[in-house]
C-alpha cells in the first residue's frame, strides 16, 4: 500500500510537470511566432534561427533529367538517383539505397565521416543501369540535404552553425559542408558536382509541393524536430539582396533550439538536458522527437523504481543505462491493446531484464508512455500552428473570400511510425484551428520527400539550365 502511494506520487507529479492545456499550446504559438519575427530580423539573440535557403522557387513539375540526392542527418544516411521526365511523365524511374552510419563516425573527424559518405555514393553510382540517361558530356549532379543548422551562402554553399542530435563531428563547425563533400568525391574519384545544399525541412517541401500545389510548410518529427515554410521575401528584414522575382523566400526555421519559460520542462527533461551532448540547447526538440522520448519515460521509470520499487526491491541496472528504452520500443509498448498487455510485459523483460511485472505495473508504463507522447505531439502541434499563424492560415480571411486550401507535407520516422503520435498532432492541430479553419488544412505524409525534393531543387539549380 505506502509502494502504491509513492508511485502515485510520482505519477501525479510527472503529470503535472508534463500538462500542456490548451490555453499554454497557444500561448507557446505566439512566443513562437514571436521568435520567429526577431529570426527575420536577424536578431542575434532570436531562438529561431530563420535560415535562408536561398530556394526561392519550388518545383515547377517541368523538371528534367537524371539527378542524384544524398540525405545526411540522422542515424541512416540515404542515396537517391531519379530520372525526370518533365510535366507529363514526371519521375521515370527512381533508385535509393540506405546505409547506417556506423556510431564512431558520428563523432569522429570530418574527413572520416565525408569519406564514409563518399565511397557509398560511389558504389551506388556503380550501379547506374541503363533505365538511366546522363546526356554525353554532362557531370552528374546532386542535391545535398544535411539535417544540421548551416548558414547558407548561396544554394550550393554553407557552413556549419553547430551539430545536433547526437553529431558531434570536429572540425566541422564553421566550414562549408559542400566543400567537405566534394573534396571527399574527388578523393573517391567521383566526377560530380553538388548544385544544391538543402535542409531536410526544406528538401521535403520542395517534395510536398511536387506531389501538391497546396504545401506551404514541412515539418519534419524524426530523429530531431525542424520545419520550414514559404515566406514572402518583403516579410525577411535581414535579406539584404534583390528580392526575388517569385516574391517568395523558403526559410528553414531551425525551431528545435526554440526554448521559453512557458514551455513544460521536468526534472526529468532537465536532467536529460544536462547530460546531453548540447546542453541548454535544442529544448523544443528534446521534448517532441524520437532521439529523446524514449529516453524521458525511461528516466521517468527509472525514478519510479527508487522510489517505489516499481520493479522489486532492486532497481533494474539495465534500466539506469541512458538511451537504452529507445522510441520505437516505447511506441511499440505504447499501442499494446492485448488484455495483458502481453507486447508490453515482453518489451520490459527485454529492456529493463524484469522477467515477471504484474498488469499494474504494465498499466504505469504505458500511462507514462502517453503522457510522454502526447506532451510532444502537443507541442509539435503548436508549432505547427504557430507557422500557420505566421503566414495568416490560422482563420478565414477577413475579406470573407473562403480559405485557401493549406498543406503541411509531414515527414520522419516518428509521425510515420508512432501513430498514437500523428493522430494526437493532427487532433491538437484541429483544436488549435478551430472547425472552420481546420476544414481547409492538411497534414499530409511526405514519405520520403527530402530526397526526392533535394534531387528536384539539384535539377533547378543545375549548371546546364
Ligand atoms: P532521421 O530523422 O534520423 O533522418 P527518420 O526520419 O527515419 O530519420 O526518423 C528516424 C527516427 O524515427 C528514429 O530515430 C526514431 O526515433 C523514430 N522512429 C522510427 N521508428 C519508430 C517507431 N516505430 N515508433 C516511434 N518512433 C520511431
Ligand atoms: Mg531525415
């Protein structure tokens, strides 16, 4: 009985500091939005960084051409061949490959990295069939999304602002990641030439808008959280150069770094961010994506068997090993319907090595799984909502003329698999909207859209258009 008040407690208390009422996801919206103004202003203080992609147009569906993409930026890395054949045909034929980056190269030396990253570029290009026409005398080109914050110097450059998600690569920060690239190609003696450097956010946004003329924003909910989305050029006070023709500007928002006093932060975050590789840093993000919810129920049960001996007398040692409860293993113990929660039970004797745990204590688990789940898709929501009210799709127009139709194209590994995940965005986002607003916007699943965008953005920008 005192074991059950104690994991009452507990229970109460992570519920608490986890709550995000509706009333909080708004005003978490407008301190976004906020954010993102002094992003646009170049304020050097701002949260969200604001990038320029310098993609001021996206796909026209002429595209035309064989092209290649890489995807760097989680734990797989991704390569990508496609043949364009312009408005009628549209993708011909297309190719990917994916490959998994071993962990010492995600914190080893750059060189390393790119020359791991280029020797599989070019077994794939190897394996070029003839369903594949690179006109004579032509270089192959390519589309480089990298899922990291860069400073954009033009579509085909940039440098490094700093790692996330468990990078930490030396030597990196600072230097342009295509000259990186290309020097590690050219070690491989691969002729090709990167025509564009695109963020994940913005590669799956030039995919959406391909596939739907209706996609304004991406947001991608996979290892890492980020969106991106389409402004208007005149609404961008620090862009300093012509204004585009389009009249439009794609801005990468970086949002994972935003942080705020409203944002519902426990102890248990708190102690996760400490000891994680950028502490104080990426706060949004280490309360909504895969990389970490895992880890925040972990944390969360590791509390509960000290303090009420959830699992025995004994504290399960397994289970005071950081990262070893990884997302999916939660999203799996998460949707257990089975009367015993049998999926459950097996999951806890394979992570945390307690052969025998009663249907209470799989009731615990799971309750705290949700609470975890839902808080990020929560908050991942309001994001999402936050965007919308930056660029006025938040309501029915005041003119009275009907709202524009809106796409949100939606990507990574969490909201394609975690479903109690994507439904509980998707209903947050309803709410926020309202009933009138929401009946014109969309989340769509973009699966895969980054590379496909990145070789569509590579095709644009090619040095034979
Ligand atoms: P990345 O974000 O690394 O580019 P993905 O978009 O494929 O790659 O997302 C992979 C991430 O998605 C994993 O790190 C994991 O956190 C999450 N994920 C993958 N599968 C599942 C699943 N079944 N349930 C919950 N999360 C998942
Ligand atoms: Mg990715």
């Amino acid at each position: 009985a005192d074991r059950k008040r104690r994991a009452a407690a507990v229970i109460e208390e992570v519920e608490r500091s986890l709550a995000t009422p509706t009333a909080l996801l708004r005003s978490i919206a407008d301190a976004m939005v906020t954010e993102m103004e002094r992003g646009l202003r170049g304020d050097i203080h701002a949260q969200l960084k604001m990038l320029i992609s310098y993609v001021d147009n996206l796909p026209t569906g002429d595209e035309h051409g064989l092209f290649y993409a890489l995807d760097l930026g989680g734990t797989n890395f991704r390569v990508l061949r496609v043949q364009l054949g312009g408005r009628e045909k549209r993708v011909v034929k297309q190719q990917y490959e994916e490959v998994s980056i071993p962990p010492h190269l995600m914190v080893g030396t750059s060189m390393e990295l790119f020359d791991f990253i280029a020797a599989a570029l070019a077994k794939f290009v190897d394996t070029e069939g003839e369903d594949f026409h690179l006109p004579e005398g032509r270089q192959r080109e390519l589309g480089f999304t990298f899922s990291f914050p860069v400073n954009q110097t033009s579509i085909s450059s940039g440098t490094l602002i700093k790692w996330t998600k468990g990078f930490s690569v030396n030597g990196m920060v600072g230097e342009d990641v295509v000259s990186e690239l290309s020097k590690a190609m050219e070690r491989q003696g691969l002729d090709m030439k990167v025509t564009a450097l695109v963020n994940d956010t913005v590669g799956t946004l030039a995919g959406g808008r391909y596939m739907d003329n209706d996609v304004v924003a991406a947001v991608i909910l996979g290892t890492g959280t980020n969106a991106a989305y389409v402004e208007h050029a005149n609404a961008i006070p620090k862009w300093t150069g012509l204004l585009p023709k389009s009249g439009n500007m794609v801005i990468n928002t970086e949002w994972g770094s935003f942080k705020s006093e409203k944002l519902p932060l426990s102890e248990y975050d708190k102690a996760m961010d400490f000891e994680s590789l950028n502490p104080g840093e990426q706060i949004y993000e280490k309360l909504i994506s895969g990389m970490y919810l895992g880890e925040i129920v972990r944390r969360i049960l590791l509390k509960l068997a000290h303090d009420a001996s959830l699992f025995g007398d004994v504290v399960p040692s397994k289970l005071e090993q950081p990262f070893v409860l990884r997302t999916p293993d939660m999203s799996a113990m998460h949707h257990d319907s089975s009367h015993d929660l049998k999926i459950l039970g097996a999951k806890l004797k394979d992570i945390v090595g307690v052969a025998d745990t009663s249907l209470e204590v799989r009731y615990i688990t799971r309750h705290i799984c949700d609470l975890v789940a839902e808080r990020g898709a929560r908050l991942a929501a309001a994001g999402i909502y936050s965007i919308l009210k930056k660029v006025g799709r938040d309501k029915l127009p005041i003119n009275g003329s009907k709202m524009p139709r809106t796409v949100i194209a939606l990507d990574g590994g969490l909201y394609e698999h975690y479903k109690k995940f994507s439904s509980c965005v998707e209903a947050t986002l309803t709410d926020l909207l309202g009933e009138e607003a929401s009946s014109s916007v969309v989340a769509k699943l973009a699966n895969d859209g980054s590379g496909i965008g990145a070789a569509l953005l590579a095709a644009s920008h090619s040095q034979y258009a």
